[in-house]
C-alpha cells in the first residue's frame, strides 16, 4: 500500500473510515457484506489496487483458476484453507467469498434447522457443520481486520510524521520570513511550478530551492575567500557559489545532528548536481531532474533551515557558541547581526 500522492485531507478521510471498519467488525452488527464494500471504499481512496482485487474476490467469490500471487501485496492475507463449493459449469471446487460463508452459516442455525423437519441426527451433523463455518468464518474475518489496522496504523504513523515536518516548516518559514524575507518570493515559485508535471517545471522548482538555499548561506555566513576545515579534515571553500559548504560549516559548528547533517548534505549535493547536467547532451533522460528529486530537495531544505532557526533561537537566549579551534577566522560562521 503507497500513501503518496494523497491529500491530508483524503488521508484523514481514510483514517476515519478505517476506524468505522475496525468497530464494525468487531461489533459484529452489520452483515459482512457492507463492512467488505466500506473496506473496498478503503482501497479506493487510497489506490490500493491489490486491496480492491482481493477484497473483490472476498465479496463474489474465488475464481477456479486461482493464483494467489495475483493479488500482490495482499497476497498475505488470502489464506486457501476455506470452504469451497463446486461451480455450476464446469463442476470444479472454487474458494467462497464471505458473504456466501455468512449465509450458510445463517441456514445452519438452531432455529433454521428446526424449521426443516430434520431428524435428531441430521440435526446434529448440520450444527457440527454450524460451528465449523462460524470458525472459518471468525477465522477468515480476521484478514480483513488484518488488513484495515494496518491501514489505519500507517495513516496514524503519517499523521504524526505530518505534524513533525509541519512544526518543520512552520520554522523555517518564520526564519526566512524575519532573516531573508527575499527567499519568501521563491517559495511562492516553488509551490507554482510544481503544480505542472513535467521537467522543465521540477528544474524551474529546484532551482527555486536552491536560491533559497543561497540567500540563507548570505544571511548566516556572508561568503569570503578562505577555507574552513571541518571535523572530519576535509577542506571547504567558501566562496559565494559555494553555499551548502557555507551552510553546513555554519550547522556543524554549532549542532550536534552530525550524521544526520551529512546525509542531507549528501542527498542535496547528489540531487543538485543532477540539476547541473540537465541539459548536457551527454546525459540520457533518465538524469532529468524528476517530481521525487525536487520533493526530497524541498524536505531536506526545511530540514535544514529549521536547523538553522533553532540554532539563532539558542543564540538569541545565551551565549553565542564560540568557533572551533579547526577553523580559520575570516569569514565568521555566526550572523554579524548578533
């Protein structure tokens, strides 16, 4: 199942209506035939294709010629061991869905038993049959139970990660509006181009990102013509076209998410560079810059500038941090403001 693509507020739909799933089939007061068409919904408003095929299947009934590995992801839910009856036309055994389960199960109650004139011993090898279908019954509902909690987990889990990168953005939005409100009218060009879906307007979107990016590296560290030495021994121009050094000297002298820090240089100095060999001739289609390269460069920017709003929020409250002992004086790595 992908959750990509999706808006919070389809997401949020979703979520409410596995929770309407999850207290249906536990409850046990509607017939299985609705709570398989909501979960179906379920499927569809979150193009789960495998769902909406297996969950078919559970409603009509198994084909003859059945292979599990048609349902893909869903494929571990489906279980053979079920009942079967013999199709009409070719007499062969197909699996049952549960909808024709629960209805035999209804015929082979007490009082509908009663009802037929059956004999005591018939009457006891039709309720024997009874519990063995409530079994296979409670036992293949399960699945479905399976398969809407984990939906309703992974929408819980993207919730909660939604409110941490919005608390991600909201700070670096506040930083870029009171530090470089220049950088406010690139964002403004992100959100444009990124509404066309082709790749003259994701490399138009990066490029906004990393003027972005360039205006925050002047505002926290005005480029010079010296090296800085970082922690791990590696020399970095900072020269005005080197602004991820510039940022990343600044955030490594006064944060302590090392690891995390170079992952996101890495990610946007690979990402970048593809943007730089856009148009060479020499490069195939496939370096073009895509809508999954320009979405990663716009979370790590927001990462990145949180960072950097977190450290001017401890400066502004204590002491500036002073330099490390590895780095040359001229330029400074902290705001001149301060």
């Amino acid at each position: 199942m992908v959750l990509d693509d999706y808006q919070p507020s389809n997401l949020r739909l979703a979520k409410e209506l596995s929770n309407v799933i999850l207290g249906d089939l536990e409850i046990n007061q509607l017939p299985i035939s609705q709570i398989l068409m909501k979960a179906k919904r379920l499927a569809r408003m979150l193009h789960d294709s495998d769902a909406q095929k297996w969950l078919d299947y559970e409603i009509m009934g198994y084909p003859v010629v059945f292979d599990p590995n048609d349902l893909g992801s869903c494929k571990k839910y489906y279980t053979s061991e079920r009942p079967v009856i013999r199709d009409e036309k070719s007499n062969r055994p197909h699996s049952i869905g549960l909808p024709h389960l629960e209805s035999y199960i209804n015929s082979t109650k007490i009082e509908s038993v009663s009802k037929i004139g059956a004999n005591e011993s018939q009457k006891m090898q039709i309720l024997n049959k009874h519990h063995e279908l409530v079994n296979d019954f409670e036992r293949l509902k399960t699945t479905i139970h399976n398969y809407v909690t984990e939906v309703n987990i992974s929408l819980s889990v993207g919730d909660f990660a939604e409110d941490i990168f919005e608390n991600t953005r909201l700070a670096a939005d506040k930083f870029i509006r009171e530090n470089c409100p220049r950088a406010g009218e690139h964002l403004l060009a992100i959100n444009e181009r990124m509404k066309y879906y082709d790749p003259e307007s994701f490399s138009q979107a990066l490029t906004a990102v990393q003027k972005i990016l360039m205006t925050v590296a002047d505002t926290v560290v005005p480029p010079g013509e010296k090296i800085y030495v970082d922690k791990k021994g590696h020399e970095r121009s900072t020269e005005p076209h080197q602004y991820l050094n510039r940022i990343f000297s600044y955030i490594e002298q006064n944060s302590k998410n090392d690891p995390v820090l170079s992952m996101l240089e890495s990610e946007m100095s690979y990402i970048f560079a593809k943007s730089e060999h856009t148009h060479e001739k020499t490069r195939g289609l496939h370096e073009r810059v895509s809508k999954e390269d320009v979405e990663l460069a716009i979370i790590h920017m927001y990462l990145v500038i949180a960072e950097i709003a977190k450290i001017r929020k401890i400066e502004t409250i204590y002491l500036k941090t002073p330099p490390s002992d590895n780095y040359v004086p001229s330029p400074k790595l902290t705001s001149p403001d301060l």
